[in-house]
C-alpha cells in the first residue's frame, strides 16, 4: 500500500460509499455505533448465525482490518451482514479486505457476503477496475476527512437507520 495515504479501515470504506457525513463523524472520533438498536441487531446476527465458524477459520488482522471469518484454507474471506439494504457498501468492504490480503502477498483472494436472515450470499472478487477505484476512494476519502467541516445531512431513505440518525436530525426536533 503507497505511504501517501492514510490508514483506513474498512469502516471508512463502508461509510465512504453510505453517507460522507457518517464517514467524516466516524474519522473524527464522533462514534454513534454504541447506542444504536440496529448496529445491536448486526453484532447478534453476526455472532449467532454461524456458530461453528470460530472454530473453522481464522480472525485476522492487517493493517487496521479485522476480518472475522477468514478461510486460509480457500483464501476467502466471509462478511456477515443484517440486510442488503447498502449492499455497494458491503461490496467495497470486501473489495477492500481483498486488496488488503493481496497488499499481504496472499494471492487470488475471494470474499463471500452472507445475509442470514435473507438467506443470501453475495460473491466478491477483485480486480484490476475494482484496484483503481480502491485507490480512487482512499484518495476521496482523504480529501473528505480532511475538510474543516462536516459534511451535510444526505437526507437519504437509509438515515432513519443510521446510528448518527439523532446527532444529523437533532436540530430539527426543536
């Protein structure tokens, strides 16, 4: 990975391709995550739709990444998610842990997103176009957490889900 772009996770990847204002507030410390119902609902469903994982794959962790469910064995990584209501984000996630695996010299790495409650998978691989726009997005991201304020509320189908829901809306309550 060039030294010229700063350490993401890929929280900021997600974000990034949900909502830039989520993606600023994330960056600058401001974490809503915690009192949130539905984050709440994701970890459980993570947590108890596969049990037998933990002991058939690996945790890993590079460079900021925590992949829960990684197979060495078949080189793929597994992403749990609630729904596939922001699905290019989950993609661009995985796309990510992929890139960050090849960045590791693990080659050909492959991803699966898994929707239990909807009893869907969702297969990710990476390539050359899929590379560029990484690069392109840790480039954009850069350039929007580095403004000196935040962006504004995207007034989006998705926000009334979203754990910064009440920080973005407070002033319309008053």
């Amino acid at each position: 990975m060039s030294n010229k772009f700063m350490l993401l996770t890929p929280t900021h990847i997600n974000y990034y391709h949900v909502c830039h204002r989520k993606l600023w507030l994330f960056h600058h410390g401001i974490r809503m995550e915690h009192s949130s119902d539905t984050v709440t609902e994701g970890k459980l469903i993570h947590e108890t739709s596969y049990p037998q994982r933990a002991a058939k794959y690996t945790e890993l962790e590079l460079l900021g990444a925590k992949i829960d469910f990684y197979d060495a064995k078949n080189r793929t990584v597994h992403e749990v998610k609630k729904s596939d209501k922001v699905e290019e984000a989950h993609i661009a996630q995985v796309q990510y842990y992929l890139y960050l695996l090849e960045e590791a010299g693990i080659e050909n790495p492959q991803g699966v997103i898994e929707y239990p409650k909807l009893r869907q998978t969702q297969q990710v691989v990476l390539d050359d176009a899929g590379r560029e726009n990484i690069r392109k997005w840790m480039a954009d991201i850069e350039r929007i957490t580095a403004q000196a304020q935040c962006p504004p509320v995207i007034n989006s189908r998705i926000c009334k889900s979203c754990s910064y829901y009440d920080f973005c809306y407070v002033a319309e309550s008053e």
